[in-house]
C-alpha cells in the first residue's frame, strides 16, 4: 500500500520521502538493516524509482547487479565514488533543467516536471569510509554531502546503513538532514 512518494512499513509506519529526504538505518550485524533495505528496494522499484546500489562489503546487495544495470551497483571504491560523482551531477543537470521548463516556478520539484526519483542506497558506509584513504574520503564525502544537501528537490535520496553512526564517518551536517531514521535492534 505505497502511494507515489510513500513508502509504508506498516499500517502506522510511512515514509514520506518527497518531504522527509534521506534514510539512515543503524542496528547490529543481523539486526535486520538489510531486511529493511531490501524492502525500500523493493518499493522504489514498484513506484518506477531508479536504484543506484554501494555495497563496499560486497555482501548482500552487490547480487543486485545481476538484476539492474551492473553500472548502478557497485562495490569497489573507485566505482563507489563515481556513482557519487554522477549523482551530485544529475542533481546539478536536472536543477539547470527546472529553470529551464515552461512551467518552472518557485516551490516545485522534481515530480512536478515530470522525473521519477533516484535512490542512492548505500549500505554499511561505515566500511567505506574505514577502507578509504584521506583523499578518497574527502572526496566521496563532498559528493555525499552535495547529494544529501541538494538531492529532495531534484528526486535524488539516499539510504546509508551503518552498525553505528558515529560522528567521525557520518558528519552533523549529514545526519541532520538524515529524515528518515530506523533503529534496528539494540543500539
């Protein structure tokens, strides 16, 4: 029972995701993270989302290449940060596209011309970050953060898994646009 930009977890639990932006999902090793990020997964797909997927680990979800595009799932950190990369600029292009539209007016968003939203999932972003250097976490993190800060209007979200979202890998400024949070098991 998802609606357009809903995505329901139960009857009582609804994710609003045109006006909440961005997930964070914490919990301990068979918590049941990837559970709940199967299951994002599979709404987004049903409400004609496209799916970017990071899986540093090379676990769970890097089977999804086998399903979408093998350019949309990736798992090194070179093919992490590109995805990224391309992300921050499709947010960047579209914006230049709303200005650009006949009906391009104040307080509009990606929906309104006719875009379908973008999923950045992103599992266990902790493992990224500790397998990545001083560069390359500077790098992937400016992306991450243009992309959190910039992405509701655009249609481009992301969902970050974490065991533990400490302030050393996930940043204030990113936690806190973070509208979506789901505690999975003892924390």
């Amino acid at each position: 029972n998802n609606e357009g930009d809903k995505i329901a977890f139960s009857n009582d639990l609804v994710w609003n995701y045109r006006k909440q932006p961005h997930g964070l999902v914490t919990g301990v090793t068979g918590g049941g993270k990837t559970f709940i990020l199967f299951w994002i997964i599979r709404n987004v797909l049903a409400n004609n989302g496209e799916l970017k997927v990071l899986d540093p680990k090379c676990d769970n979800l890097d089977y999804l290449k086998n399903i979408l595009s093998p350019k949309d799932v990736a798992s090194s950190k070179g093919n992490i940060i590109r995805i990224l990369r391309e992300c921050a600029q499709l947010i960047n292009d579209r914006n230049i596209g709303f200005q650009s539209h006949y009906a391009y007016s104040q307080g509009k968003d990606y929906k309104d011309y006719g875009y379908n939203p973008v999923f950045i999932i992103f599992d266990e972003v902790t493992a990224f970050f500790a397998s990545c250097d001083s560069k390359e976490s500077k790098e992937a993190n400016g992306y991450l953060q243009e992309v959190i800060m910039k992405g509701r209007s655009a249609g481009v979200f992301v969902v970050l898994t974490t065991q533990r979202a400490d302030a050393d890998v996930i940043s204030g400024k990113i936690r806190d646009q973070l509208g979506l949070r789901v505690a999975m098991g003892g924390l």
